[in-house]
C-alpha cells in the first residue's frame, strides 16, 4: 500500500513537473488534427475517388466477421511493430539524441494531421454517415493512441531537455534518472499501442457491424 502511494505520488509530482510540456504537445497535436482536416478540402476529383474506393475496401474487409483471408493475428503484430517502432521507438531515439528533438514535434503534429485527415474526409464526403463511420472505426483505437503518442513524445522532450541543460551545464540533474523515467514512459507508450493494435483488429470491427443499421 505504501509502495502504491509512494508510486502515485511520484507519477502526480513528474506530470506536474512537465505540464506546460504536456499542453503543448496537446496543443500541437490539434493544430495537426486542424490541418488536417482543412488538407481534405484540397484534394483534386481523382484522390478523392481514390480514397472513396479505398476506404470502402476497408469498411467491407471490417464487417466481413468470418473473411478467411483476413489474418487477425498477423495484422495486430504488423499494427504493433509499426506503431512501436515507428512511433514510440523513433521519439525516444530522437530524444536520446538530444539533436533529434524537434523531430518529436513533427512527429506529433503528423500523427495529428493523419487522424484529422481521415476523420475530416469521411464526414466531408459522407456527412452524418461519415461522422458515424468515424466514431466507430477511428475513434476506438486511437483513445488509446493519441494518450500513448502524446507519453512517449513527452518523455522524449523531457530527458532531450534535460540531457541538453546538464550538458551545457546549467543543470545537475540525475541524468540517469531522467534516462530511466523517459525509458518506462515509452514503455508504457508501447503498451498502450500494443493494446491500441488489438482493439483495431478485434474490437473496431464489432463496432462498425453495430453501426451498419444507421448507415444508408
């Protein structure tokens, strides 16, 4: 019990440390989400077919429940390896880097842009259809996916600044104990694509066969 409360007081006392990071992040990752959505405007006729016929590939793959060529197991790997290594693992190497660390502002903000592309797009061309259409197949997955992007880039940033002020020396602070706290954030951030991945596979799909009866 003890050992708990000594845990939460530390996660209570880093979160406000780094705050005014996290805001930013925040922020950021909705002007990305803004963009986003206003980029769906500026497709030309063929893209938009494009992606009409793409998407609805996706949406008929999603409600086919018993399709045999649909490997679920292999799709959550793939899912997990890329989100993994190419979201969480790429910040915190960039992080490590310290020169790296404005890279992690780009990637935040792109993972905003895409979200808020394909939310942006399927209400655009499908109006309320689209809207439901996002809530069940985008929105799921990325509860979880937005919070894990949004940790790990944190963690990065914050070991990236710390390493830069001790290097410099305007700073004593423990490195290695930064090094370790931006190490279990990612961690954690990786966890929470992992689970992203399978709820995209395995529960996503339910929620779109739920909604097929509002669809017309």
């Amino acid at each position: 019990m003890f050992a708990a409360g000594a845990l939460s007081e530390l996660v209570k006392g880093y979160f406000y440390r780094h705050l005014p990071l996290y805001i930013a992040l925040i922020i950021l990752f909705s002007m990305g989400v803004g963009f986003g959505a206003l980029a769906t405007q500026k497709l030309s006729p063929p893209q938009r077919a494009d992606l009409v016929s793409y998407l609805s590939n996706i949406y008929s793959s999603l409600t086919q429940e018993d399709n045999p060529v649909i490997n679920r197991g292999q799709i959550v790997r793939q899912g997990m390896m890329d989100n993994i290594v190419k979201t969480t693992g790429l910040m915190w190497v960039l992080g490590l880097t310290v020169i790296g660390a404005p890279a992690i502002l780009g990637v935040v903000f792109l993972r905003g842009f895409v979200l808020g592309f394909t939310v942006g797009f399927l209400v655009q061309e499908m109006v309320f259809n689209g809207f439901i259409l996002s809530t069940s197949s985008v929105l799921p997955h990325n509860l979880l996916v937005v919070p894990a992007v949004l940790l790990g880039a944190g963690g990065a940033l914050s070991f990236a600044a710390s390493a830069f002020k001790t290097l410099i020396g305007i700073s004593k602070e423990n490195i290695y104990g930064q090094f370790a706290t931006t190490t279990l954030l990612a961690l954690c951030s990786c966890g929470l694509l992992g689970l992203a991945a399978f709820v995209e596979t395995y529960i996503t799909p339910i929620f779109v066969q739920l909604t097929r009866g509002f669809l017309v």
